[in-house]
C-alpha cells in the first residue's frame, strides 16, 4: 500500500464520519456483494428479544 492509498482511506474514512458515504463506497470493489451483519446474532449467543 503506498501513501497515495493512505491518504484516499483517510479521506474516505474521514468523510465517513462526517456522513457522507461517497468517497468510502468508491474503495469498494465494484464486483463485491454486500450482506450486512443477521439481524440478532452474536457469534457467543442470540440478542436478547
């Protein structure tokens, strides 16, 4: 990874907490599928209802 990289993940990462998600969603691979975490599932246990 060079400093170019860096400086793009820090922007994006940094735009991300300003809440906007342009930047961070362009690093993304265009091919890549996102699923998210199961609603109610800890890898220990369940969530309590």
């Amino acid at each position: 990874m060079d400093q170019a990289d860096i400086d793009r993940l820090e922007t994006a990462i940094a735009s991300l907490n300003d809440g906007e998600l342009a930047p961070f969603v362009g690093l993304i691979a265009e091919d890549m599928v996102w699923t998210g975490r199961p609603q109610g599932w800890f890898w220990w246990r369940t969530t309590p209802s």
